[in-house]
C-alpha cells in the first residue's frame, strides 16, 4: 500500500529526497547563489481543430484552489450540463460578477451560459503544471557510503499520494456576497481537499554525495545558521489525468486526487527557491 504524504503542514515538513547520481557530473557549491532558471511548460503546437491542449496555460504555479477545480472541470469531471454543477462553478470562477448580478436573475442567467458554452467548446483555459515546496532534513553523514540519508519524518518510502491543498470545511472557498443572509446558506460543493496520485510511486531515502560536496554543504548550512540540517524542495507535476474522487457515507465527493507525474525535483538553500543546490534526475 502507497504511503500519504500531507504537503500542507506549518513550516513545509513534508519532503523528498534527491538523489545525486556520482555518473553524473554535478555543479559546484560556489554556484548556489546563482539565481535559479524558471523553465517554462512545455505546451502542444495548435492544430486546426481546436482542442483541449490549445488552453493549457504556460508555466508552473503554486497549487490554487479554483485553478484545480476549473482543471478538474475541464477535465470531464463533472457534468457542465447539471445546473447545480454550472451554478456552483460559474460563482466560483466568476465571482466577481456574482457578486454584482445575484440578486439579477436574467443578468445571472446570461454570465452561466457564457461560462457553459466555453467549457463545452473546450475554450475553457485551464493549468496542469503545477508547482509545490516542502523541507527536508539530513541525517548524519554516511562516509562509507557517501550519501545523506534522510531523517526517518522527511524520507519517502513508496509514497504514492500527496496532499497539496485543502480549505478549512468551515471556511471553504466560496463567493461570498457580504449578504449575511444569503452567505449563511452557503456550503461545499465541490471537493475540499485536492491531492496529487502519482503514476509512479516515489521511494527515495537519502541524498548520494562526495564527502568533498558534503563538507562544502554542511559549511554552508552552517553560514545560513541552519543547525537541524535542512534544505528546501521543490516539486514539479504535471496533471496526466482526471481525478479520483473520494466520497463519504452520503455520496459527496470531499476529495480529489488530480493524476499526476513527477516533472522535476529540485533542491535549494533558501526558502525563496532562488539558491540552487542541484536537481534529481528522474526517469
């Protein structure tokens, strides 16, 4: 069984490992400082037909609630068809025009089909790149193996399934009007918890590294006045796939796991991703 990883803990502790191949040739600690490269998604070439990929939108982003769920909705998910699906997703992407029109029942009417029309001609834009950062702590250092090993909370052991974001069940992500009256009426619809199901579990435990790289790490560190040893992850997934929705005793769906894969790991010294340390190169 795969193991659950929550990315949403208070000072980033879920994490990953990198693994530095010794085959390959690795970047020297003097180039830490040197500002990160921001790669851009890759995006398919437009066709005469119009199709779904023409609205995947460029680049990786932090995981954003009503972003997944408009990729979730795009994706099939649900039914666009369903007036209780269109309603809740039109106040959710077009809140702002909610907030004017809900007393205005025709005016309403017309944003809904609007947004309805362009889902169902796939014109809808949506995100499948998506970005996440987390910590990882090293154990002490193994001379006779030459590796870090990761600490026993921060390693990851067949981990099949993460959790990158959730809003609180009673303070979902809603329009709300500022009418206490209409606001009160409000609860979830759609999933409250999205995660990330990987298409490939990931089984990483320690960091391979020259005990000269090492020693230049743990200086480093030491300069930052990091004493337990950690160093900051980035992850990169791409959505392959529609999710798999969790559902309770009544039928709700409160979770959505959005199949992924693995893009990119990368590790720096600095929680603002800006000090590159290296990437694992993943098959």
């Amino acid at each position: 069984m795969h193991r659950h990883i929550d990315f949403r803990k208070a000072g980033m502790c879920a994490v990953v490992l990198v693994g530095f191949l010794l085959s390959h040739p690795q970047p020297s600690l003097a180039q830490e400082g040197v500002p990160a490269q921001t790669a851009a998604a890759p995006v398919a070439a437009p066709t005469a037909k119009r199709s779904l990929q023409d609205n995947i939108i460029e680049g990786y982003a932090a995981p954003d609630y009503r972003e997944m769920i408009q990729t979730i909705i795009v994706l099939g998910t649900y039914d666009i068809n369903k007036t209780d699906v269109l309603d809740e997703y039109t106040k959710l992407i077009e809140c702002s025009a909610y907030k004017k029109l809900y007393t205005d029942d025709f005016a309403w009417n017309e944003v809904r089909k609007k947004v309805q029309q362009r889902v169902l001609n796939q014109k809808e834009s949506y995100r499948i790149f998506y970005e996440y950062s987390g910590l990882i702590r090293l154990d002490e250092y193994n001379f006779s193996g030459q590796h870090f090993p990761l600490t026993r909370q921060t390693r990851f052991d067949n981990v099949g399934n993460m959790e990158v974001i959730t809003t609180q069940m009673s303070n979902p992500v809603q329009c709300r009007t500022g009418d206490r009256e209409h606001d009160k009426t409000l609860k979830p619809f759609f999933p409250t918890v999205i995660g990330l199901q990987l298409n490939t579990p990931l089984s990483m435990t320690r960091i391979n590294m020259t005990p000269e790289r090492a020693e230049a790490l743990l200086t480093k560190l030491k300069a930052r006045g990091v004493t337990d040893r950690s160093v900051f992850v980035r992850f990169r997934f791409r959505v392959v796939d529609q999710p798999r929705l969790v559902k309770n005793s009544k039928g709700e769906a409160w979770r959505a796991d959005l199949v992924g894969h693995l893009e990119k790991i990368d590790f720096f010294l600095d929680r603002d991703l800006t000090m590159w340390i290296a990437s694992y190169p993943l098959g």
